[in-house]
C-alpha cells in the first residue's frame, strides 16, 4: 500500500514538471506541443487574433461599433494605451496559468511567454518598446509562493522579444486582498496605493510594457500604469496571457 501510493504520488510529480497529459484535460500531449494542452484544447482556446479591443484586448464581435463600444472598458479609465492578450482566461489557458500559480509548474512561464511574443510582435508598438516591467508581487505573497509568476513570464517575454527586463523600479507597498472574489469597483479600492516607482529615473521618458499573467478589470494594470505615468513614462502598453 505504501509503495503504491508512493509511485502515484511520483507520478504525479514527474507528470507536473514533465507533463504528459493535456493539464486541462488529461488527454496525451503531442510531442511537439509548445503548451501543456492537447491538440482540441489549443484549439478551443482561441488564441489571439484580429477581434480584440484595441484598448483592453478583451474579444469583441464583428460589428464595427464595438471597437468603440468595448463592454469590458467602455467608460473606464484605462491608464494604458493599448492591451494586448493571448487567449481569454476560460479552461484551456486558465488551466496552465493556474498550474503555474499554484502548482508551482514554473516551467510553463517560457511557453505561454513564447506565444505571447508571437502575438506581440503583430503589435506596431513593440518595436519601440524600451523596457518591459512585470507586476510586483508584495513580498509575503512572494515568500508564500516562492515566485512571482508575472515576473518569469516578463523575463522569458523580455528575452524572446530581445528586450531589456526592470523588475526593480515598480514595487508593490501594501499586502492587498486577493483580486479574485472582489467587484470592479472592489478591485479598484483594494489595490489604490498599492504600487510606487522606487526609481523613476529607470522609467522616465520611456515606453513601457507592463506584463501581468492576467486582465479581469484592469484595475492592477491601470495601478500600476498610473504610477508609471507619475513617475515620468511616456507611454505604456499592456501585455498578459489571459484576458
């Protein structure tokens, strides 16, 4: 009994840091699959194309209205110029960002960084990006995790994409409630003063792309895009995985 639950447990194990099943799924992987999804799974995720908000990234419809009417940031100060996502944050890709996150499946950073730049570099404005920044962790939750998953993706991002990484300037100063169960206006509550540029003269003047793993209401992004601003750049995109 206690060899076998010792090699389901080593299953398990080798399965998460060498995956051999869809982590969405469970269905084999393909050998040349870039993300730990099945060939159905990569299908169903609808990675990023033409229909995105040219402002938040989220998916509009085909009506021409929409572009100007985006039901995810009408009316919402956005302190960004424009988002760009990979996939909306459904099973598929929800599945790998949450087994980053709290699977401590780290090795997933490079692939979803690898199609993020893919997408990017569709971007006019990536050319003349001078920085990348990720979203800070506050450093309980970092001790807690380990890791700052935004922070791998954005390192992965800056090298595939052959720009320079600041993960230092933009620190978070408050330990705020976590995002998930709160309402827009919550969000936007919970995570005022959160942020602060500990060196503006690293961001000012410069164009910045702030990468996060995901964009519910945008309320980090805008944060962190204010202070930004404040502390003298010229102009910031944003960038995440799931929208």
């Amino acid at each position: 009994m206690i060899v076998r639950t010792a090699k389901k447990a080593l299953a398990a194990m080798l399965n998460i840091t060498y995956p051999e099943m869809c982590v969405a799924c469970g269905a084999p992987l393909e050998g040349n699959a870039a993300l730990p999804l099945c060939a159905k799974c990569t299908a169903e995720a609808e990675f990023a194309g033409d229909l995105m908000c040219p402002r938040c990234g989220a998916g509009i419809s085909r009506d021409p209205e929409d572009v100007n009417k985006c039901p995810k940031c009408y009316n919402i100060e956005l302190n960004f110029r424009q988002a760009v996502s990979l996939a909306p944050y459904e099973k598929p890709l929800g599945a790998v960002v949450k087994a980053l996150k709290f699977r401590n499946c780290r090795q997933f950073a490079r692939p979803l960084a690898q199609s993020l730049a893919e997408v990017l570099r569709r971007q006019d404005f990536t050319q003349h990006i001078d920085v990348i920044v990720p979203v800070p962790m506050h450093w309980l939750r970092r001790f807690s995790r380990g890791f700052n998953q935004s922070e791998l993706i954005a390192r992965h991002l800056g090298s595939f994409l052959g720009i320079r990484v600041d993960s230092r300037s933009l620190r978070r100063t408050r330990h705020t409630r976590p995002q998930t169960k709160l309402s827009g206006a919550a969000r936007r509550r919970n995570l005022k003063g959160a942020f602060a540029v500990r060196r503006p003269e690293a961001v000012e003047g410069r164009q910045i792309l702030l990468v996060d793993d995901v964009l519910t209401t945008g309320g980090t992004m805008t944060e962190c895009a204010r202070e930004l601003r404040r502390a003298g750049a010229k102009v910031i995109y944003a960038a995440t995985v799931a929208r």
